[in-house]
C-alpha cells in the first residue's frame, strides 16, 4: 500500500536513518502528518504561501548549524579560554576529532528536510492560484536557496545525494535509498540552480524591508561565492574566477543607497535597525513573539560569574563589572578565544573588535582573561528580559567585497579599492591603506579583515578553505589538521547511516 507524505514531511528520502529508526521498524508503521495537503496549495493562495514562509521558518532553524559549520572548524575558538566546561560540540570541531564512530551532525544536519519543501515549492508553485509576478518570485527564491543549501551540504560532505523533486508517495523502503553523487554533479546543480534563480528574478533588484527574504543579490553573491570554490578546489581556475568577478562586479553598482556599507560597524547588528538596512543582502529573521535565536548561548557568560568579572582592567580609567554592563544576559562561559588569538585581534582603533566581542577579566592580580562573551548578537533589553533578535546575516555587503577583492586577487589584478573600503570603516580616516603586492600577500590581507569583519557570522573556515590549502595549514593547528589527515576537511557519515540506506559510501579517508 503506497502512503502519501504531506507537505509538512519532517523526514524527505534521503533521510532513511530517521525514517526507518531501526531495521525492523515497517514502512506501514511511519504516520505523515496531513496539515496541508498539496491540493491546497493549487486551489488556495494563502495555503501556497504558508507553504512558502514555511521554508523560511524552516531555514531559521539551521542558524546554529551555519554558525557551527562554518566557524568553529576555523582558529578563531580553538583552544580557548572559558570560566565552566567546554562545549563538547565545538571542541570536537575546533580538534577535527572526527571519524565515523564519532560524527557530527548526522542525517545530513537534517538539510533534506529543508530541501523537500524547497522542492515542494519549486514542484506546485507553476500552478498554484498567484499571479505570475509572485509565483516567479517565490520559485526564485527557492532556487537560490536550493543551491546555498547544497553548497553549504558540499562543502561539508564532499559529495551527496541528490534529490531535485519532493516527496510525495512511497511504496517500498528501498525507493527512498539514495547513492552519494559526485561533487562535480553537485557543483553543477548549484550552478545550474544559481542561474536559475537569477533568470527567473529578472534584472530589477529588490528587497524586503527587513532583507530576510532571499532575492536577486543574494544569488549573485552566491555565484560570486561559488565560483571562487570551484576555481580554487575544483580545478575551474580562470574561467571561474572572471565569472565570479562578473557576478560580483554587478553588486557594486547598485545606488549605496540600495546596497553599501553601513557607515558605523555595530549599526549593522542594531535589531532597532533592521529596517532598510543597506548593508544586508540576506539575513535569518529573529523577531519578538516569533523567534528568538540561542546558537551563541555559550559564548557569554553565567548569571554568578557576571558578578565577579570586569571588562575593561586596568590600565582602564573605569572598571566595568559585567553584570552591571548586561545584568540581563543569562547564557554559560564554554566556548572562548586563545591568547594568541586574542593577542592577534586586539586593536584600540578597530571599530569591530569591541563591537563583536569583549574580553571577561578576574579581579586577581593581574586581572587575568576569564573569557570572552561575544556581544555581536547580544541583542537588547526588553520588557525587563534580555531579547535575542537580532537578525543573522546570510551574506552581507562586506561578503561581496572581500570576494571580488579575492576574484581579483586570484586573476593577478589589484584587490586594494575593496580592503581599504573595509579598513576605512574599521579604523576610520587614519586607517592604514593597503597596497597590493603578491597573490598570495594579497589573499593574506583578505583573509585578515574577513576574520575581524565576520566573527560569528560562520565565514572563517570556508574563507581559509575558499584560499586554499596553504592557508589552512598555516592558521589551523597542525596537531589537529595536516597534509596527512586532509581528508577531515570533509565530515563522515554516521554507521547509523550507512546500515540505514545500503547504497550510501562513506566520506572518503574515513
């Protein structure tokens, strides 16, 4: 008897390890939840909507994993300082203690789940009751999320299954069994996916108020994105570099009144501040009475220890107890930076230092590091509570300069216009011009104002991956990623997975 999944499906094909929990668990077994059926979204406007802020809601709940992914592999949290036990998740990634007894993030991060209602809204759209403007619109968006989904997916596993149409009926087990696809046929889908996207936005760019929608600049930037990956990792070289210039290059001749910099640094993270902000391209919504968003939780410190620690020690004019700068932040002191770190980031002209994290200290002599609460996402008070809703950006101005300044890097052209853009906002007008020099002083450059630009915005291990191999290897702990062990660039997947679906292959090097 074959079942018919709604499309609220919370396990898509791919997903066979939490589908079928255990070998003897009979597909007859699995009840599909039947809030929306797919008629609806053809005869209803508003259902085909719910259908469609429903991958945005989704898509919400993945912000911890973008930040995981895409940060705490880096040297940015790695052996830390921190006043409680460490946080076994990013130890475990800062150390690259993988294998496959001992995955992170199985079942794929739970991705498929999202990529089936992507999929659904790419599938029933066409025909749902919208006027065309609308359904282009929203098909759109779809595609382009698609391709950050996947491309965020290959970049962590190498290559993975494909699925391009949703869920809608299965008969057997064994139709949902899947084989990991090439990276190349993954690559090329995010490709084919961009341009997609980018045919069906048109040439006008738009934007919501709160830019938490995606639209035609976020697939740009993508591309841009992309294609620097491609021709660093994936032998495109020349040829993808120039395009994603192209890509890039649009970007920056929109009105700045459109899209630019945000003059002040912390404005761009102001939640009272949201509305037209130039800056953003894409961001993760977090709203009152909506959403609120927990993935720094331990990057800030205890309700007891607030009452201990100072910011600002001596030589300071003024010390600042911590609870009495945040007498409302509730979260744990298990993640933090190293004094190396710490050393390399500290600046008194750098507007973004203080402005994304500040330094906890003890009031022994000395007034030695405690840790560090990151203050970027910190949010606001509220109503007598501390109210996390600042919105994360996805990709933001500054993404789109640090990657045409790298597109041009890597064609031997001259990177300066797009880092001293970003100097000049950090330091102000006594900032240090930079002057171009070699490919590789160059990507140096690059790399440094992008880990003082995004910290806690999830960049920092892709742009060492993005650079390439010396880079890695140069600010990644050898005793933790080598030459040897180059294969924990790439996550396995769990046993659970692999005795789940009989046609999935292990991460290669695993």
């Amino acid at each position: 008897m074959k079942r018919i999944f709604s499309l609220r499906l919370t396990a898509i094909a791919l997903a066979v390890a939490t589908l079928a929990a255990s070998c003897e668990k009979k597909l007859e077994e699995v009840v599909p939840q039947t809030t929306l059926p797919r008629s609806a979204v053809l005869t209803d406007p508003n259902a085909a909507l719910s259908l469609y802020q429903g991958v945005y809601a989704n898509f919400r709940g993945f912000h911890g994993t973008l930040f995981t992914f895409g940060e705490l592999r880096s040297d940015i949290w790695a052996d830390g300082i921190f006043t409680e036990s460490a946080d076994g998740t990013a130890v475990q990634y800062s150390t690259f203690n993988f294998n496959q007894s001992n995955a992170p993030a199985g079942n794929w991060g739970g991705f498929y789940s999202l990529l089936d209602k992507i999929n659904t809204v790419i599938d029933l759209f066409p025909q749902a009751p919208l006027d065309d403007a609308t359904r282009k619109r929203c098909i759109a968006e779809m595609y382009g999320m698609r391709a950050y989904v996947y491309y965020t997916m290959l970049r962590t596993w190498g290559g993975v299954p494909i699925t391009s149409t949703p869920v809608t009926a299965v008969g057997e087990l064994t139709e949902l069994y899947r084989e990991r696809s090439s990276e190349a046929d993954v690559m090329k889908l995010i490709k084919e996916d961009i341009e997609q996207s980018l045919t069906l936005f048109g040439t006008t760019h738009t934007f919501s108020g709160k830019r938490v929608y995606w639209n035609r600049a976020a697939s740009l930037t993508l591309k841009g994105d992309v294609y620097l990956w491609s021709g660093t990792n994936m032998g495109g070289s020349t040829a993808d570099f120039t395009t994603a210039r192209t890509a890039l290059e649009e970007l920056t001749t929109l009105p700045a009144a459109t899209l630019g910099l945000q003059p002040v640094y912390a404005d761009i993270f102001d939640p009272t501040k949201e509305t037209n902000n130039r800056e953003i391209i894409f961001g993760i919504s977090f709203e009152l009475n909506e959403a609120t968003h927990g993935a720094y939780g331990n990057i800030t410190v205890n309700t007891t220890q607030a009452s201990t620690l100072i910011f600002d020690p001596p030589p300071a004019p003024v010390r600042t107890r911590v609870d009495s700068a945040y007498p409302l932040v509730a979260g744990a002191s298990r993640i933090g930076m190293n004094s190396a770190m710490l050393t390399r980031l500290a600046s008194t002209t750098d507007t973004r230092i203080r402005a994304s994290y500040r330094t906890m200290h003890r009031t022994t002599t000395g007034f030695p590091v405690a840790g560090v609460m990151l203050v970027k996402f910190i949010g606001r008070v509220n109503a007598g509570a501390q109210l996390y809703d600042n919105n994360f950006p996805v990709y933001r101005y500054a993404d789109v300069l640090l990657l045409l300044a790298e597109a041009k890097a890597k064609l031997g052209g001259d990177p300066s216009t797009e880092i001293n853009a970003i100097r000049q906002r950090a330091y102000g007008s006594g900032f240090t011009p930079y002057t171009d020099g070699s490919t590789d002083a160059d990507l140096t450059a690059i790399l440094e104002e992008g880990l003082r630009e995004f910290i806690g915005e999830g960049r920092r291990w892709w742009a060492l991956r993005r650079a390439g191999d010396s880079f890695v290897f140069a600010n990644i702990r050898s005793t933790y990623l080598s030459q040897a062990t180059k294969h924990k660039y790439l996550l396995p997947i769990t046993t659970s997975m692999l005795n789940g679906d009989p046609k999935l292959t292990q991460t290669p090097g695993y």
